[in-house]
C-alpha cells in the first residue's frame, strides 16, 4: 500500500521565479526505503519539507495514509537542555509513559554511544551527537512514515553501520522511510528505491552514479573517531572536527566506499 502519493508537484519560493519542484510525481510504500539523490540546492530539502506539511505547494496533490509522521532536519536545533530530558520531554508530548520513554531512551543511546552524553547539554553536543538526538527522538515510537535529511552528516563509520541496522529493523515494520542521503554505503545497502532530483524533475536512477568519498581518522587524547563524508563535505568536516581539538591521522579519497 502507497503511504505517500506525490502527484505533479510543483513548488516555488515567493522571491524567486524560478521552480524548485516540478512535475514531481513519487508513490512510496510502506516498508520501502527511498532515497533522494542530487547536488547540494537542487531541491530534496525542500521536497522533503513540502511532504512533511512545512512548505505550502503551488501545485500538484500531495496525500498521507492517515499516517503518524517523524521527520529528522539536516540540522537540529540546540538547547540548553541535556539529551536526557529532552528526549523524556518529547516522549511525554507523544503521550508515552515516562518509565517506557526512558527505557526506549536508554536502548538507543546505547546502541548509538551516547551513554556518557545523556546528561550533557545539547548546545555543547557536535553535530554527529545531535543528529543522533533527532534520531532517537523520532523513534521513539515506531511511526508510519519517516522522512530525514542527511541523518547521517557527522557520523563515524561504527554509527553508520548502527544507523543502516536500525533503517534495516523499520522496514520489516512495514515503515515508509524517505530520505535525501548521498553516502554510498547506506544507499547500497538499504535503498529499495533511488531517485535523482535535478533541474526540479525527480527521476528514478537505473545505477548509483560515481562518487568519491573521505575516509578520515581522527584522535583526541584517548578518543579515536572514523568518518566516511562526500568529497564536496570533507573540508568542512575537517574544520569541525579540528576546531574541536581533534588531530586528523589520516586523509583518504575513494570511490564509493
């Protein structure tokens, strides 16, 4: 069954003529994995956001399947709040018991290595952290359709692989996952369905087209951390990560890892 059917959508922002969506046409059933694919501004930002009801479309049907909604920004918002009682806070606006919350907490934070960093205040968490944060806070109950945006921007490879696992789990719950991604190996392995969005027109891709990955290898006294990133992504991710006191080991360009 079709969870989202997207027919001819069209969007444009109100300053500018040009059309960031056109003609978009996407049926995505439940316990499928679709991924987004396209050069950094083409668009799958705002597609993803148009779906989750942010943006107003100019043209074109969009309709849910009386579904429960999550969706996960490329960025997410920091606060003086620690992870712990942010993600406890979330769960009691879900409505969740405070004692199944926390253990729903508690399971993920583990899986994703955060135990230490429960109590630390989310504006003082890096990227990687805080998208694992967002995450969590969408899973906290299963939901029927999951719509995310580069989840996987600052993550090391060991995440990755949690990250591709967990993605693996929700599809045999029959969840309905879109998601603009680029890192190869998550595609790869998990993608049922790729689309290439380009000039506005989104359009299913026969094969994976070449892209050159960084493999970087970072230490920080007793700390080691390893990333896979696009190439275009690489240099600011360096700068992140040495602005943070971490020593790069080791630089590495290939071809989809």
């Amino acid at each position: 069954m079709n969870l989202v059917e997207i027919k001819d959508f069209g969007f444009s922002y109100p300053e500018s003529s040009r059309k960031v969506l056109e003609h978009v046409n996407l049926n995505i059933k439940e316990g499928t994995l679709n991924v987004i694919m396209g050069r950094s501004g083409c668009g799958k930002s705002t597609l993803l956001n148009a779906v989750a009801g942010f943006l107003r479309i100019d043209s074109g049907e969009l309709q849910l399947k009386n579904a429960v909604l999550q969706y996960i920004p490329d960025h997410f918002f920091t606060t003086r709040m620690n992870a712990r009682d942010f993600l406890m806070h979330m769960g009691a606006i879900q409505g969740m018991d405070a004692d199944a919350a926390l253990a729903v907490i508690r399971e993920y934070t583990h899986k994703f290595f955060m135990d230490d960093l429960l109590k630390t205040p989310m504006q003082y968490l890096s990227k990687g952290s805080l998208q694992k944060v967002a995450v969590i806070q969408a899973l906290l109950q299963t939901p029927d359709i999951l719509l995310m945006d580069e989840p996987l921007n600052g993550q090391d490879i060991a995440s990755q692989r949690v990250f591709i696992e967990l993605m693996e789990a929700l599809k045999k719950k029959d969840v309905c996952i879109l998601m603009a991604v680029h890192e190869q190996r998550l595609i790869k392995e998990v993608a049922d369905i790729v689309y290439e969005l380009q000039d506005g027109v989104l359009r299913p891709m026969a094969s994976l087209p070449a892209m050159e990955q960084v493999y970087m290898h970072f230490s920080r006294q007793q700390e080691e951390k390893k990333l896979v990133c696009a190439r275009e992504e690489s240099d600011a991710c360096i700068q992140r990560y040495l602005m943070q006191g971490w020593h790069l080991e080791e630089l590495r360009h290939e071809n989809n890892l």
